[in-house]
C-alpha cells in the first residue's frame, strides 16, 4: 500500500480490498465500536463495545439472514431465480430478503403488521417488493402476518422462507456475526447483549459464544408485553412502539437454553437512550439498539472496569425518520411534554381516513363514488 495514503484511507481500504461481484457480498463484517460517553454518563464501568450491525448495506441485522436463507433455499434446490418468495416480517427480515430477491432475480412479497414505519415499506418497494399490510393481531389469528404469507403460500405456490423456523436464520449468526465479534473483541467479553425477536440473533451469537467462553454472560431484552423472556407468565396486552423485539408466542429458533439472564425494556427508556447514542456516539441505530442499551445499563452495572460487554445495535435510524427522532411523534405518543408543531404521518394518515369515511357516509350508497385515494 503506497506510503502516501492517508491513513483513513489506509483502513477504507483494508475493509474491502477488493471489487465485490454484488451488493450481498457486503453484507455483514460490519464494525466493533467501543462506546465512550452513553455507558460511562449512565454510571457504567466496564468497557461497551458495540456491534454496528446498522452498518449493513440494507440498515440491518437481518440482511444477513436474507442472504442465508435464500442461499440455503437455492443450495437444497428448492428456489431458482424467477421464482416468488413470501414473508411475514417487522420489516428488517423483509428488507434483508428484498436485497437478495432484487440482486438474484426473486419477485418477494412481504406481510408486515401495520405498526411497522412507512419507511420500510418504502425501502422495500424500492427493491421492487410487494408489501401487504396487514392488522397487528396475535400470531395466529387468520388476518396475522404469518397466517396471511401461510395462506398465500399455500394459495398461490410462493415460497416461504420462514424466519421463525428457518435454521438459516440462528445459523448465519452462529458462522458470521459471532465469528466476526469473537475476532474483533481478540476472545474477550465477559457479557453480550441482544434484543430478541425471532431470537435467531441471540440464538446463533450465544450458542457460538458459549462454545468458546463458557463463562460468558449471555444477556436477553425483551419488551413490557412480550412473552419471550418469561413463555409462562399470562400475556399482557401492553402495546409497545419499539419495532422489530417481542412476540407473544416463542419462535421454533429461539432457544432460550443459551440466555441467562432476560431484562424487560420499555419505550420510553428506550427511545431516550437510542436518541442519547445519536447524540454522543454518532452511531445512527434504531429504537430496539435504545431497548438492548438499556439492557447493558441494568445488567453491566455490576461490571468491573476490566471487563467488556458487547452489546448488538441492530438496526438504522433511516427506518424511522418521521417516528421516534421526530419530536412531534415523541409528543403524540405521549413520550415527550409539548406541543405538535408539524403533524405526523400518523396523524396525516389518521386525518385522511377519517375524511374517506365522511365521504363514504355521504356519497350514494351503491358506487362508493365518495372514496378518495390517500393525500388526494
Ligand atoms: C430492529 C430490530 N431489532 C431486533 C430484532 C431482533 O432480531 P431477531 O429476530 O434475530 O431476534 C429485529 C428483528 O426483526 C429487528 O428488526
């Protein structure tokens, strides 16, 4: 390397020393961080390093998934290019998919709950997916994410990846992002920290980590009204805002052997710490990388000066430009004192439904000729 360079463009160049033959092939080898202010502010001792996975070419964890399971699905001969593949998602497993659907040559369809930002919705059109949206219902009522893909799988002979069972997902988390925090962190961390969903992050990252140092913490987050960290407790109807962590039923790659320890996150601890990592580390994450620091503050703090916990930021702030970095939303949603100087997409999209149905309830009963189109 010529002498000349810059040492910034030194290590740029180190990162990828050579031309890549897709977008896919970027996918993970994202960085390790050490956090410098957020952890020490919050009376945190231990060193916190952080694993950027909102680095990845699609903003998130779940692109490495989305390479894996279409991988595996084409390696067992079950897809080819030109085929359709179906998938329930809060998004970020969708986006992941789309990537590899765009660059391989997949039509892809995604179910996604309502609650889950226009954002993703827009990214994923962009990869030329079909997005349906569908209401936020338990699992396995008929209108739910995962029984609309099932029904349309079955219906309509697309394929289903199935993120909630597929080994593909722990897996490529258990030979990649695993892989790559063990060299990173040179075999030294006392406690990781990673918000679960379909638990195939911790799933994967812990069952390797265990391997190597057994007496590793393994650390679990999980949101107020999501069953995940307690299966036995009666399900609470608490709704949360916080995207992409929690269930109300245990994922088939969710083995929770491998977690010892779970803490319960909120929206509003959440959201704050996601805003406060912008804000002093510069790392540009979403509000579940607010839920797993919350995670590290409650359970690091017993932790010496010495020693290291790795904490997984999974997703980017860009799938939630108009929510929670947007003080009017924070205001709307009850999280911040104020008044709404701009309305929401929310409220927007609210205001729209409301003058349909006006419309609807003036316009002659037969033809419906009073619908409008959104923003119309
Ligand atoms: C933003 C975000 N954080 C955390 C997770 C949890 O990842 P996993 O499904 O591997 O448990 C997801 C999963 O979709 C996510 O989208």
């Amino acid at each position: 390397m010529p002498s000349e360079q810059a040492p910034a463009t030194q290590t740029a160049i180190a990162r990828h020393t050579n031309v890549l033959n897709n977008i896919l092939e970027a996918v993970g080898g994202t960085p390790c961080v050490r956090m410098n202010r957020v952890p020490q502010d919050h009376g945190i001792k231990c060193e916190v390093i952080a694993k950027c996975e909102f680095m990845n070419p699609g903003g998130s964890v779940k692109d490495r998934i989305g390479v894996r399971m279409v991988a595996d699905a084409e390696a067992s001969g079950r897809i080819k290019p030109g085929d359709t593949l179906i998938e329930p998602s809060s998004g970020n497993t969708g986006i992941g998919l789309s990537l590899s659907a765009a660059a391989k040559g997949y039509k892809m369809i995604v179910t996604m709950p309502t609650k889950m930002s226009q954002e993703k919705t827009i990214v994923m059109e962009a990869l030329g997916t079909e997005v349906i949206r569908v209401p936020l219902v338990a699992y396995d009522h008929p209108d739910s994410l995962i029984s609309v893909a099932k029904r349309l799988e079955a219906e309509k002979g697309y394929h289903l990846l199935d993120q909630y069972a597929n080994p593909g997902n722990p897996n490529s988390h258990y030979d990649g992002t695993a892989e790559e925090i063990l060299a990173q962190c040179d075999n030294k961390i006392d406690m990781i920290v990673i918000g679960a969903g379909t638990g195939g992050t911790i799933t994967g990252i812990a069952k390797k980590l265990k391997e190597r140092l057994p007496n590793i913490i393994v650390v679990g987050v999980d949101p107020v009204g999501s069953i995940l960290a307690d299966p036995s407790a009666p399900a609470e109807n608490t709704p949360y805002q916080v995207e992409g962590i929690g269930y109300d039923f245990v994922p088939k790659v969710c083995d929770r052997q491998y977690v010892d320890r779970w803490v319960k996150s909120r929206d509003k601890e959440s959201f704050d710490l996601a805003r406060e990592i912008h804000a002093k580390e510069a790392m540009l994450c979403g509000g579940s990388s607010g839920s797993a620091m919350w995670g590290v503050l409650e359970a690091a703090k017993d932790l010496e000066a010495h020693q290291r916990c790795v904490v997984v930021f999974p997703d980017n702030i860009r799938n939630y430009m108009t929510k929670f970095p947007d003080r009017n939303w924070r205001i709307e949603y009850g999280l911040e004192e104020g008044e709404i100087t701009r309305p929401t997409y929310n409220q927007l999209e609210k205001r729209v439904k409301e003058l349909e149905a006006k419309l609807a309830a003036a316009a002659p009963a037969a033809g419906g000729e009073g619908k409008t189109k959104a923003f119309c």
